[in-house]
C-alpha cells in the first residue's frame, strides 16, 4: 500500500495527454459534468500540502485524443475568500505545488444565473489561459424562459461557448467537438493584472452589459425552488421538516446497515474458522486469525454505515437541501461558536466518527471544521453500544420509572446526552477562551435550486468514498490491530504459569503499570489490561475482558453472559458507573485518530485529540467514582 506522503506526492495520475481544467462556481453542474466526461476512470487524492481534494480523470475524445481531465475546487471568483477557492486560483496561476498548469480551462456556467456565473468566466479569461465555455444547465433555463444562444455569448465574451446539460448521456457532444478543435488549445486571451476592487466591478458592469445586449437583464422567473422554500425555510415548518428528515436518516443508519454488519462480522467468522481449521496452532496462526483477520474486518465493518449516511448527504447536496439545513440550525450551533454547516458531521458521528469527520469537507471556515473534527468522537457511536449494554444490562435493574420510562432506557440516554453536552461545553469554552472563536462569522452561503439527485453521480460518489476509507484509513487500522495483537501475545506465558496470557504479555504488563493511575477512578488491573488492545476499537474491551477473566468460549452470547455475571458480583456500582462516564469521552478507536490524521494533514491534531479526551475521560470517571462512592456505591 502506498504510504500517505508518497500519495500525496504522486499527483499526476495520467502523466500523458494535455490537461484540462473544470471551473466554475458551486452547484452550478461542474461535478456533474466531469462524471459524464470521465465516468469510472477518476483518481482521488490530495493536494500536496494541504487537505483540499484533488479529483483528476481521462477522457477520449471522439477523434481518439487522450485528455485528462482536472475538476477544480468550487470557486465564486478568483480572488480566495476559502482554501478551495484559494487552491483553484493557485492552479490556473501556476501556483500549486506540484500542479501542472492547466492547457485548456472549461469554465462551467449555469444558464439558469448567468448574472453570477459569468463573473467567473471573466475572471478566468483574464488568467491567460485557453479557455472554453460551457453553457450548463440549458434544458432548466429554457423551461424557465430563458433562451441563450451559444454563439451570441460567444461573441459577447470572446471565447468559444457549448451548451451541455451535465445530466444527458448526450448532453456533452457540442463542448466534446469543440474540445477536439486544435484551434481551443492555441488561442489563450492576453494575460492582464487588475486590482482587485477595480477588476471585481469592471466585471459586475460588463456582465450587466453582456446580459443586457442578449436581452436577459429583465429576467427575473419566480422558480419551483422559491415555491418550496416557502415551506422547507418556514421558521417553524422548516425546523420540523428538518429534525423528521434527519430522524429518519439517523433510523436508516442503524437499521439499514445492521443486516450488511452481520453478513461481513459472519463472513469474518467463517473466514478466521476456515484458517483456524487449517492452520497448525501457534504464533503464525493466531496472528492470521487474530491479527490480520480480524484487523480486515475490523476495518470493512464500517462501511455499511459509512456508505448508508454519505448516501444520504449525496442525496441532500445533490437535491439542494444541505445547504438549506445548514441555514435552519445557523443560529442554534452559533450560540456556542459554531456554523450550521457543523451540525451534519457531529449527526454523523452518532453512527461512527469516521464518516462524522470525513463529513467536515463541507465545511469552509478552516477554524469550525477543525473545531468539528476535534468534536465528532465526542457523539455516542455504535461502537459504544455493546460496552453500554453490557454494563447497563450487569448493574442497573430493569424497572420503570414514573411509569413511562425503563430505568436502563433512561441510563443510555443520559450517555447520549453526556456526550452531546460534553461537545457543546468543549465547543463554548474555544469560543469563549479564543480570538477565533469570537469572532463574528456570518454565514453566507449560496441557495442553490432543487434539483432530482441523478444515480451517476451518487455511485460515483459514494464509490470514492468507498476507496477513500479503504486506502487511507484501512491500512493504519490494519497496521494498528496486528500491532496490538503483537502487545496481547509477547511475550507468551511459561508452562505453568497462573496468569493468564494476556496478563503475562506485553498488554498485561502495560494494564498493571496502568492501574497504578487508573486506581483513582476505581479501575483494578483486569479493566486496565483490557483498555490496551481496546485501543484497536472501543467494543474489543468485551472479549478482552472475558480473555482476562478466563471466561471465553466459542459462543458469543454465552461469553457475554458469563463476563455480566462475573462483573456484577466482583466489581462496585461505583466502578461500572465510572467506566462508563470513561467511555463516553476517551479515544478508544485508533480508526478514527487515523481519519483525523488524514483530514488534518499530520499527527499534531490526533495526538491534541488523544490528550484532551482522555484528559476529559479521566476527570469524569474520577468526579461520577468519587460521587458515588459518598452515595454509598462502593
């Protein structure tokens, strides 16, 4: 597997063939469009440098040309006001590090807002480059009104115009013939440096005149989009339609994904019996079954939920709704420093923090991205649940309270919500205790038009994120999890020996040395040994638990069963109350540190990420053991 660096360095994915670049401003069809032109044969990288996307394809003309094909960031214009912006600026200017400038630029306009999208395409036009414009969108403006002949905006802008409609198989057959043209790839406009005030109002007045000379300046079409917004951006209709949507989004992520769990936990299962049956015992075996084995599955076990939730977000920002979500919960996220465009990933992370933190691309401000990702393992994941219940289940009765309510629901809950308000605390107090966290940051974000997501670009999408989590996140996890296998194994305990393996081992040296600073919050050196390989991933401290105690079998449920009878009758309320204020903060999923690594570029987050939250993880189970024990739990 290549290693993260060498990834990021090797960017030119189709060394032969010239390049061209993508343009143009957000929703206005530009991603579309590069699907339709590249189909299945994209790559997906970074940026050297930075985190910002690089989504690089081949196209074949139809004169038998070789293209590739570079979609550039989302841009309003080309002085940046965001690192996307910035980076699509950097590349047309020949700026980007290790970026070849581009030999053609196509910029996307949406033929529905020329008023705004033609801004840009100056702009562009200014860089120097060879430049084409395509006419996007053209089947919605005629059905709005709005007739634009290519050949006129051609003349008004000086460079060559083709109508395209990015969602038709045949919807790119005018700019694929002008694309052949020899004569595109030669005639680049003059470069020319403008101020920046005065270039951004010279093109304001002569997109007033260009629309005006094609008769287009008194359009102003009342759209199905403001008709739904009457009712999807109403102050109380809105929020309800919003929290009904993300119920049911929140619902599927657990219902839908269980069944795929299950068949990849069950073909996991198999395939470590299948090696276990067929391997002699010994180190070679255990490390192909426990280690490698379990490490694969570890890692693709997250993929339905992952894929099921950015399934939903595709939907929701190809539809044109994401954004008006973001706009809805503005004011409610800023009341502790954060944008609504905060509120998807931290949903997110209540099914898994890995897709919560890949979740932040959408966000723009550097600083509220950064605070979101810091935020996201924070949520109750499902990876908790089984701990949760495994307590819950040992040591808090099943009764009801008031009649309504099962005491045990109300524990689980009360860990959702210790989590959410944990965030919110955490969240508030970087506002209060930064400068950037007080500074006033409106949220200014473009409404775009509704429209039906299209099945191309969702399997594309999700497709790549698929490859995305396995490439990048896949090969630390799996690296981690043979890792601590090695930890749990080595050295092996001599015959005769009354420890247990793992106690024995380099795990179980670590957990006593460990129990020496966890005794404080009632942890004995079982738990602490159990917290090592739990590192891997937080529902691992079960059958690390059950090695520990010698209660393992080969059947789970009874494993389960026998490790719950032997907690309760061996360990305090009081511990098992401050193991759980424990794991509603401390980072026990080397995935996610994984995904934050990639998000943010290096270690320096990760590791800030591991400190604060076992630092949070230890004053609340020290604060829930010592109450308790005042209440008498001990």
């Amino acid at each position: 597997m290549m290693s993260a660096c060498c990834e990021e360095a090797v960017i030119h994915l189709y060394p032969s063939g010239p390049l061209m670049a993508l343009v143009g401003n957000p929703n206005c069809g530009k991603t579309a469009l590069f699907n339709l032109l590249t189909g299945s044969r994209q790559k997906v990288a970074n940026y050297a440098g930075v985190t910002v996307e690089r989504k690089e394809g081949k196209l074949v003309t139809p004169s038998g040309r070789t293209v590739r094909v570079l979609d550039l960031p989302g841009a309003y214009s080309l002085h940046p006001r965001s690192p996307d912006e910035r980076l699509t600026c950097d590349v047309l200017l020949g700026r980007a590090a290790g970026e070849k400038r581009p030999n053609l630029v196509v910029c996307v306009v949406d033929a529905t807002n020329l008023r705004r999208s033609l801004r840009l395409a100056l702009a562009v036009k200014r860089v120097g480059l060879p430049c084409v414009v395509a006419l996007n969108m053209t089947d919605l403006a005629g059905k709005r009104g709005i007739r634009v002949a290519p050949e006129a905006l051609a003349d008004e802008l000086g460079m060559p115009v083709a109508s395209t409609v990015a969602v038709r198989r045949d919807g790119v057959e005018s700019l694929l013939a002008l694309i052949d043209e020899p004569r595109v790839w030669q005639a680049a406009p003059p470069k020319t440096e403008a101020d920046e005030s005065a270039s951004g109002q010279g093109d304001h007045i002569a997109v007033r005149g260009i629309l005006r000379n094609l008769g287009l300046d008194e359009i102003v079409p009342h759209t199905a989009s403001d008709r739904i917004d009457r009712f999807a951006l109403h102050p109380v209709l809105g929020p309800v339609l919003l929290l009904t949507m993300l119920f049911l989004i929140f619902q599927a992520v657990f219902t839908w994904a269980e069944a795929p769990i299950a068949w990849i936990e069950d073909a996991t299962a198999w395939a470590s019996g299948f090696a276990g049956g067929h391997l002699a015992d010994g180190r070679v075996k255990s490390l192909i079954v426990d280690g490698i084995l379990a490490g694969v599955g570890g890692v693709v076990v997250f993929l339905p939920q992952i894929l099921i939730l950015f399934f939903f977000i595709l939907v929701l920002e190809e539809s044109g709704y994401l954004p008006r979500a973001a706009f809805l919960l503005d004011r409610l996220m800023g009341c502790v420093g954060l944008s609504g465009r905060s509120f998807i990933p931290m949903l997110s992370s209540f099914a898994c923090a890995i897709p919560g933190v890949m979740a932040t691309r959408t966000i723009g401000n550097p600083r509220d991205r950064l605070v979101t990702i810091m935020l996201a393992p924070m949520m109750t994941c499902s990876a908790r649940l089984p701990v949760y219940a495994l307590l819950i289940g040992a040591f808090i009765p099943q009764r009801e309270v008031w009649g309504l309510f099962r005491m045990q629901g109300l524990v689980l809950f009360a860990l959702y919500l210790a989590g959410i308000l944990g965030a919110m605390i955490v969240a508030w107090a970087l506002k209060c205790f930064t400068t950037a966290g007080r500074q006033v940051r409106p949220l200014m974000m473009e409404l775009p038009n509704y429209h039906l997501p299209t099945a191309r670009n969702i399997a594309i999408g999700l497709w790549q994120r698929a490859v995305i989590f396995i490439r990048r996140v896949g090969g630390i996890i799996l690296i981690s999890t043979i890792l601590i296998w090695f930890l749990a194994s080595y050295p092996t305990a001599p015959e005769g020996a009354r420890e247990s393996e793992i106690e024995y081992s380099l795990a179980g040296r670590i957990g006593k040395v460990m129990s020496v600073v966890l005794e404080p919050i009632g942890f004995n050196w079982q738990l602490s040994v159990a917290l090592v390989p739990a590192m891997a991933a937080r529902e691992v401290v079960i059958s690390a638990l059950a090695t520990v105690y010698s209660l393992s079998s080969d059947d789970e449920e009874k494993t389960e069963q026998a490790l719950s009878e032997h907690i309760s009758g061996s360990w305090s309320l009081a511990t098992a109350l401050s193991m759980l204020a424990w794991f509603v903060f401390a980072p026990h999923c080397l995935a996610t540190l994984a995904a934050v690594k990639r998000e943010t570029g290096g270690w320096k987050m990760p590791a800030i990420m591991t400190v604060y939250l076992f630092g949070l993880a230890y004053l609340a189970a020290f604060a829930t053991y010592r109450v308790a024990l005042l209440c008498g739990a001990g």
